[in-house]
C-alpha cells in the first residue's frame, strides 16, 4: 500500500489544495490529508470545520482521508503508515522554507517529499489570500469550492 500525506492548515481548503490532493490521489493507493492543530494559531475555522468541509469537498475520490494531527509532521506519517509528503509548490519563494523542512523530516524520520508544482491556475493563491479578499466582499467563487464560498460568506459577516 502507498500511501502519502497532504499536510497543512486548510483554513479553508482552496482549489489549489485540492488540484493537489487530487493529482496525489492518482498517484497513490492511499492520501491521507493531514489538518494541523496549531494551538499558538487560532484560524478563521476551528479544525473539525476544515476537516468536514475538506471531507464534503474530497468525498468524490474514494481513496482520500482527512485526519487532523498535532505535534511533528513525520510522527503523524508513521502513525499513518505513509512514507511519503506531498507538498504543493506555489513560486520560488515556497522553495527555500520547503526544502529546509524536507531535509529534516527526511533526516528526522526517512520521509521523502515529493513537491508538486502548482497548477498555474492557482499559483498565487493561498487560504489567507482568500480570507483577505472574502473579507472585503471580493468574489472567490474561482478559487474555492462553492461550499468553502458559502462558509467564509457566514463566517465573516457574523458580528
Ligand atoms: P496556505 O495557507 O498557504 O494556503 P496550507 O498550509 O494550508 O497553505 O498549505 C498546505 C499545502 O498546500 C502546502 O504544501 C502548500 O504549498 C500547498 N498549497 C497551498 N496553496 C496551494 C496552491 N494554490 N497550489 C498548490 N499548492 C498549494
């Protein structure tokens, strides 16, 4: 079994993280999508909402899972039994901060990562570009699935 893991914070989920999560499901027997629980970093979205939005918004591929882990990264794989990380890579600037987290992880716990480079559809997009943009009423009905839309809608209008 091959499995592999999509780690990050998904708050929210964009279509960028699912073009990856979705080239990683062909690629592999198993995805698992790992959320982090960050206790110094309070999100727009507690974690159990990020992981039933990405659970609603991956349910079409049968062999993704989402799981939310805390601590380090390369226990959560050996936990799951994945060997490999998936990592999206957006510009050149992604690059340098990555590659330092590859070499320890591998170095940490024999973890390979594999990076993907984005779609170019989504290169400049990130969570909290989106957070940004919703915020102020601009449209990313592009950027995120129509749910993820609806929440951030919800979220941000609430006094
Ligand atoms: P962010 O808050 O920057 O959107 P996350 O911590 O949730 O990101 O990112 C998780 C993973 O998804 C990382 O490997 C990141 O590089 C990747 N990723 C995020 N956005 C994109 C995108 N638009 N295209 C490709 N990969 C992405």
């Amino acid at each position: 079994m091959r499995r592999a893991v999509c780690p990050g914070s998904f708050d929210p989920v964009t279509n960028g993280h699912l073009d990856i999560v979705g080239r990683a499901s062909r690629l592999f027997d198993e995805v698992i999508v790992g959320v982090l629980i960050n206790q110094s970093k309070s999100g727009l979205f507690t974690v159990e909402e990020r992981i039933d939005m990405l659970r609603e918004v991956t349910s079409s591929y049968d062999n993704v899972r989402v799981e939310s882990f805390r601590g380090l990264l390369v226990d959560f794989c050996r936990a799951q039994q994945a060997s490999v990380l998936i990592k999206g890579l957006r510009a050149v600037s992604d690059f340098d901060y990555e590659l330092q987290m590859a070499q320890m992880n591998i170095g940490l716990a024999g973890v390979e990562t594999l990076f993907m480079p984005t779609n170019p559809l989504y290169s400049f997009l990130s969570s909290s570009l989106v957070k940004d943009v919703a915020k102020w009423g601009g449209d990313v009905s592009a950027h995120v699935p129509e749910l993820v839309r609806e929440a951030l809608a919800t979220r941000l209008t609430q006094p």
